[in-house]
C-alpha cells in the first residue's frame, strides 16, 4: 500500500512539474537560420555528479533548482560537475527540426526526449562515442530531435566533460545546418593547411641547416594543428575515430605546444646569453607541465586542467617578456618574434577567458586562439626567413675576416721572412766575417782583436733585439698602443743610457689610438730605426722624443743635438730607405731633415 502511495506521488509531482515546464516553450516558425537557444533553456549544476535522469525529473527539489541561462552559449568552465539542460521545443515549422551542439570536446552527452503521450526516449553521444553510432557523421554534435511539424516535446540533456564544458546549443532544418557549416568547415581545411605547410616547409629547412630551433618550431606548429583538430573533433571523426581511448591523452597536444614553443622562443632569441637563468625557468614550467598532465591521467580532474591553463597562459606572458628585453638589448630578430607573440598572446588571452567563463563562448571567443595561432606562425615563419639571412650575413662576415686575416698572416709571414733575411741575416753574416778576421788576427795585434770582438758583441746583441722584436710582434694580437708605448721606452732606455745620452720622452694621452699588430710593429720598426741611427751616427748628447694624438693622426717628433748629415748624400741609405717604405705601408708620411753641425729631425705622421 505504501509503495503505490509512493508511485502515485511520484506521478502527480511529474504531472505537476510536466504542466508547469511546460508553459515554458521554444516555438519555432519557419526558419531560415539556425537558431541560439541558449538563453530560453533552463539549467541546472549538480555537483554532486550522482543524479540520475528519473531524480532530476520526478523530484520537486530539484525542479526548482532549475534556472533559466543567462548566456547566449552556456559555459561552466573547467568543473567536475553535472550539468542539466530543459527546454520545450514547439515545431510550428513545415520542416523537420534538428539540434546542433557545436562544442565537439564533451566526454559524455545524454538526450532525454519526452513527447506529449509522456514517452521517454534517450540518445547518447559524446567523444567516447564511436562517430558510426551518433546521429550524423559530423565534427559536431548534431541530434536528429524527431520532432516534426506541429509537434511539441520536452527535452533534457545530461552534460558532464573533464576540460571546459560549454554547449553551444541552434535548432533549425537540417539544410540549413549545412549551407551553415560549409563554410565553417573551408575556414578550418585552411587553417589547417596553413599550419601542415609551415610545418613541412620548415622541417625541409631544418634538416638543411640542422639548427634546432627549426626542430623546435616544427613540433610547436604541428601540435597546435594536431590540437585544433582535436578541439574542433576534425582528428575524433576521420584520425582516431577506432580509438576512442586516444582522446584521454589529448591534452598532450596543447600541453607539447606550449612546451616546445618556450623551447623555440629560447633558442630563436638566444635568451640564455641574456638571460642566464632562462634555461632553468623553462625547465620548472615544462616540469609543470608534465606534473598536470600526469594529474588529468590518473584522474585528478579539473583541478589539473585549471593548472595547465594557468602555467600555459603564464608561460605565454615570459615568452613575451624575455622576447622584450632581447629586443631592447639590441637583437633586431627578436622584434619579428614579439610582434608574432604578440599576436598570439592577445588571442591565447581570449580564448583561455572564455574556457574559463569570463568571457561569453561566442564564434569570436571560441576561433580567437585558432586566427591567432595562423597569423603567429605566419609572421614566425618570416621571423625564420630573416634569421637565415641574418646567418648568412654573418657567416659572410666571419669568412670575410678570416680571409682578412688569412691575409694578414700571409703579410706577417714575409714581413718576418725579409726582416730575418735583411737584419738577422746580414748582421749574422757580418759576425761570421768578423770571426775570421779575429781568427786571422790572433796573435798579432791584440788592440784590433779586441776591437772585432766588441764589434761582434755588438753585432749579437742586434741580432738578439731582432729576434725579440719578432717574437713580440707574432705574439701581439691587440690593437692596444700601450704595449707599443712600453716597448719604445725599454727600447729607449737601454740604446740611449748606454750611450749616456740624454732624453726626453714627452707622451700625450693616448686614449684613441687603436692599431692593428702589423701597423703597431711596422711604426715600431721605424722608431727603432730612428733611434739606432741616433746612437750610431749622430754623436748627440741630447734627444727630445714627443708622441701625440691630433685628430686622426698620431704624430711622432724625434729630435737630437748631433753633427747632422748632408740629405743629398744620405737620403739613398737602405736605413732611411726602409723607413720610408714602412711610413707608406701605414698610409703615412715622413720627414727627415737634417743639417750638418746642426742635428737632425725624424716627423712621421700616420692615420688612426
């Protein structure tokens, strides 16, 4: 007795609520749009993801719970909830109507139809439903309502999904579904198409230059292409439409894309040669990464999701700041790579705000990432296209240089050759002539001995400095002066004070003055020779050496109190000579004036 007390409650509260909902209709007219109903439905959230259709139906409690939507296209964001849907569907049309739910990623969608005789029927779809046993083969949801002209039913439909669940809900004839969609439907083949080309186009590059920024670029493409299939069930209805499992690691596809993009975006900008710690940034972001995915795998749930999409937003912002001050430090690339980011940050910011429900789910909202996503790509490529020229400019510059000094070498090697052949070797030829005469002479005349064996000394102590001085100067490889300037004063030193010659030796600040090593060791040469004429031929007992900087020009003034010399005699010498040859090899000019009884005058200018 009690349980049909029971029954017959339970059927006047389902008649109750059932003429009650029912005042509540959607009528449908003729209609030549698909029509958003999203706003006229009434929804309802179980949390507690447990109720059963019989409970959400029957029950009073729960029939007040129900709320008329608010948003043109429902969005719950990420949650592990339930989510009911009602509405009444009035046909008044000449044609059969269908219901279109355009959000392709739900886990599991029940349809729950009740015509007027109180009959129940049911449909189930969702990804884990084979595209075979659905409705119609579409990247969509699309239900056939069976509800024909002049028919009113009432509908519920169940929605649970572990990533953002939003149900974009249109009724209209099934014709104009399809002239609706076509279009649609050519927009993500080019999207697509633009992503496979970029992708395969660079990874051609990549195995021609094999720099793994292309690698990196190449994966990072081919995982947002392999993503919006997923997101738009291009990849559930035609790739991996016989394994429905494959769509419980799908969020692998948006999580390699974040990934290997802060892996490009930190080998394309260099970012660890201005930013040291980059590498390890990235490394703990990536390790997040890993760790909510492997929480959505073992079935942590929304929590996960939310977290991926936090750290993938947050990484998205770095990128673009590292991208900023690389390009603030000077790096021209590095603006071809913010501009791109730009662009696709702003996108990524729409579209994570309308999983999340802070922005309404709209045609706008839900393809932002997707435009976006191309036109980053796009403008990377160009990006690509400049860093390659930017390579072969500078690989061009490096030959250029090692050419420069490929050649530079070459000079020193027959400078050295010459000097050792026209100093060291005549001055060890004087020795060995010198030798024999002291060994002719042994025996006779110690006086002259003595004075060959000085002479030979002498001689030896030449060629030593000789070689010093080429020693130094194959081990100079700065264009520093200072060392030019502690050579000429050792040098100076010891040839002058052992003569007990007075000088003085008056520098100027030389902050300017930057030569190359065969220029520093050819106006070397020259004071050398300066200096050695000084102690050998003038007899002076005071000399004035001043070096000095004016304008673009370094001026050396040496001038001594000696007995002089007749220029019409002397100018042929091989000493003044050589002089001359290296003044011009500097693209200078010498003067050497000098009167007998009056000393003498060395001038040399040469270009900075």
């Amino acid at each position: 007795m009690k349980k049909i007390k029971r029954n017959l409650v339970s059927i006047l509260l389902s008649i109750i609520t059932l003429t009650s909902f029912a005042q509540r209709k959607i009528t449908i007219n003729n209609p030549y749009e698909a029509i958003g109903i999203g706003r006229q439905i009434e929804v309802f959230e179980d949390k507690t993801a447990s109720l059963t259709f019989e409970e959400v139906h029957t029950r009073s409690d729960l029939d007040a719970r129900f709320t008329q939507s608010i948003q043109p296209n429902p969005n719950f964001g990420v949650t592990s909830s339930v989510v009911w849907a009602r509405f009444t569907l009035q046909n008044k049309s000449t044609q059969k109507l269908y219901l279109e739910m355009s959000e392709p990623v739900m886990d599991s969608i029940d349809i729950y139809r009740i015509d007027a005789n109180n009959k129940i029927t049911q449909k189930k779809s969702g990804v884990y439903v084979p595209v075979s046993k659905r409705d119609f083969h579409t990247n969509f949801y699309l239900f056939d309502l069976n509800l024909n002209s002049e028919q009113t039913c009432t509908y519920y439909i169940r929605f649970q999904n572990s990533l953002p669940l939003l149900f974009p809900l249109r009724v209209a004839p099934l014709k104009v579904y399809f002239e609706d969609n076509h279009p649609k439907d050519l927009m993500q083949g080019v999207y697509l198409g633009i992503m496979l080309v970029m992708a395969i186009f660079n990874f051609f590059i990549y195995f021609t230059v094999r720099s793994k920024e292309y690698l990196y670029y190449v994966i990072y493409v081919f995982s947002f292409a392999c993503f919006f299939s997923y997101n738009k069930g291009i990849g559930h209805e035609f790739i991996w439409y016989k394994a429905l499992w494959f769509n419980r690691i799908t969020p692998i596809f948006i999580s390699s894309g974040v990934s290997f993009g802060l892996l490009f975006a930190n080998t394309f900008l260099d970012a660890e040669r201005y930013f040291p710690y980059s590498e390890k940034i990235s490394k703990i972001l990536i390790g997040l990464i890993l760790i909510c995915l492997v929480g959505h795998w073992i079935g942590l749930g929304s929590l996960t999701i939310t977290l991926l999409h936090f750290v993938a937003f947050f990484i998205v912002i770095y990128v673009l700041m590292i991208a900023t001050y690389v390009w603030l430090q000077g790096s021209q690339s590095a603006l071809f790579f913010l501009v791109a980011w730009s662009v696709f940050l702003v996108s990524a910011l729409i579209f994570i705000m309308q999983l999340s429900n802070i922005l309404p789910s709209d045609n706008f909202t839900r393809n932002a990432l997707q435009v976006g996503s191309a036109m980053e790509v796009v403008l990377l490529s160009f990006a690509l296209a400049n860093r390659i020229n930017v390579d072969r400019k500078e690989k061009e510059q490096y030959q250029a240089e090692v050419i420069q000094q490929l050649q530079a070498n070459e000079q020193m090697r027959s400078r050295i050759a010459r000097d050792l052949h026209d100093d060291i070797g005549s001055t060890l030829s004087s020795i060995g002539i010198l030798s024999q005469v002291v060994e002719n002479q042994m025996g006779k005349n110690s006086d002259s001995v003595k004075d060959m064996v000085k002479r030979i000394g002498e001689s030896s102590q030449k060629v030593q400095r000789s070689l010093s001085d080429i020693v130094w100067t194959t081990k100079q490889t700065e264009d520093n002066f200072d060392n030019v300037l502690v050579k000429m004063k050792e040098f100076t030193s010891e040839m002058l004070e052992m003569k007990d010659i007075f000088y003085h030796f008056n520098v100027d600040s030389l902050p300017n003055v930057r030569l190359s090593p065969s220029k520093q060791y050819n106006f070397y040469l020259i004071y050398k020779e300066a200096i050695n004429n000084i102690v050998k031929y003038s007899e002076a007992d005071e000399v004035s050496i001043d070096l000095n900087q004016q304008e673009n020009a370094l001026i050396l003034n040496i001038t001594d109190n000696g007995i002089g010399f007749d220029e019409q005699k002397i100018k042929s010498g091989n000493g003044l000579g050589n002089m001359r040859k290296r003044a011009e090899s500097l693209g200078g000019e010498i003067k050497i004036e000098s009167k007998v009884k009056e000393g003498t005058k060395v001038w040399l200018e040469i270009p900075l």
